[in-house]
C-alpha cells in the first residue's frame, strides 16, 4: 500500500492525535486518493467528511483495536439547546463521494435501554467503499442514505434528482436490533456478517422508486444473538418502494420464518 499521507495517533506519534484533525487537513476537490492511516486505538469524537472533500481513505490496521466511537444519539443535546439532528448525532458521517476505509470499527455505545435512534455511520456518499470494516450500535447503526435535497428535513424521501448513491461493504461485520442497516441508497453487501442483538428488524430500507435496485446482500451470513426470542426479521419498508433482496445468504439462528414485516402498511 502506498505511504499514508496523514497519520491519527492518540498517542501523538503521528501527525495529528484525532481523526477529525486529520480530515480537516486534507485537500479539498482531490480526484485522487488521499489517505489517513489510523493507529490502533480508540478515538472517541464525532467525524464529518464533507462533501468538498472527495477520494479520503480511511486506513486502519486491524477493525478489532482501530476504533471510532462515540456515545451520542437522538436524545443528546445539540448546539446551545438545539435540539440534535441526525447527522450530528452519527458517530462519522459520511458525505464525500469516493470515500473508502478499511480495516476500522465505526461505533455507537448507546444502550438499547435508550431506545432511541444512535448511529455508528450515515453515509450519503456515491461510490463509498468499506472493507473489512465493523458497524457496533443497536438501533439504526449503519444509515446507507443518499443526499437529501438542500433545504429540506434530513428525513423526507427525496433523494437528489441526479440519482441514488452507491455503496459496498465487502467482509464487514454489522450488528444491532432495531432497522440496524437503514435508508435510501443502492449498497451491496459481499460476504458479510450481519449479526442481531435481540428481537427486531435487519433492514429497513427507504429506496426511491426511480432506483432499480436498494439493498443487495451476497453471499452473507446473518447470525442471531441469546437475546432474540420471537425471533429477527430480514426488513421492515421504511418507505412504499423499499427494496431488499438477500440471495446465496445463510440465515443462521433465529430468523422469522416469514421473513418479512410489512410496518402496519399492508
């Protein structure tokens, strides 16, 4: 692999002891990559990839003890009172195109006791790549989104007229209960493990209905934890052309034999 260009070390052993420091320092308007080696370590903070900040790879050297955590969800509060908005309380938000990590944990330690919305990761950027990479939290960990139109909520089905973004996760490791894999984009997910914590739903995907395809599981594993009683479901339609397919997956453990739920909207 090539030379990073930057290095995250807590320890100060590297040019800057925070993710966040790193991206800050990297180029605007890059069509190349540009990458931030991360140090092994837990790095708890809230890191946002802006748009104007294309082709950052996020490097680490083992998902296992390369950690972004943090512990903030839709109850936390915001900027002087504000109530927080959902992009503000992703653990890494995502919003550049080309963007790739490896090898890194992106986590959310909010307790399923909260019962609340707390992302590890909102991605809406086109072409994202994650490899080899871990999505810890229990409700709403991993949102695949595209962009919203400028503007407006942060949650209304309108994804930018230009198209649905595009992702892949190949031999990630995603958990959680509750929608844990979530929103609008079109992702692919190879050979990954996707892994309930207790009784709820994998997906809930919110696919425009001009996007051909929403989410795409290959050739994955779904597990289930002691936790799942009644058992989990594969999806649940966030929105009415919502759009799941799980092909050559085995589903290990306690999956519901009806597979689907359709969320009250027959």
């Amino acid at each position: 692999a090539a030379a990073p260009d930057a290095t995250v070390a807590a320890d100060g052993s590297g040019t800057h002891t925070t993710v966040q420091a790193a991206v800050d320092a990297a180029p605007a308007g890059r069509s190349a990559p540009w990458v931030i080696a991360l140090k092994p370590g837990r790095y708890k903070e809230h890191v946002t990839v802006p748009a104007t900040k294309p082709f950052l790879t996020f490097r680490g050297e083992d998902a296992a003890t390369t950690v972004i955590t943090n512990d903030t969800n839709f109850n936390s509060p915001g900027i002087n009172g504000a109530k927080i908005t959902t992009p503000e309380s992703a653990t890494a938000l995502i919003q550049a195109t080309d963007f790739t990590a490896e090898n890194i944990t992106f986590e959310n330690t909010t307790t399923r006791e909260q019962k609340i919305q707390a992302l590890a990761l909102y991605m809406t950027g086109d072409r994202g790549v994650f490899r080899r990479c871990r999505f810890l939290g229990w409700q709403d960990t991993l949102r695949a989104d595209s962009p919203r139109r400028p503007g407006g909520s942060t949650e209304p089905d309108v994804p930018r007229p230009e198209g649905n973004a595009r992702q892949y996760f190949v031999e990630c490791y995603i958990e959680g209960h509750v929608d844990f894999i979530y929103a609008a984009s079109t992702a692919v997910f190879d050979r990954c493990h996707i892994h309930c914590l207790a009784d709820g739903y994998i997906t809930a995907a919110s696919t425009p209905e001009a996007a051909p395809f929403g989410y795409v599981f290959l050739d994955c594993r779904v597990t289930t934890g002691p936790l799942v009683q009644k058992g989990a479901f594969l999806g649940r339609p966030w929105r009415k052309f919502s759009a799941t397919a799980f092909i050559r997956t085995e589903l290990a453990g306690n999956v519901r034999p009806e597979g689907w739920d359709n969320w009250r909207n027959p």
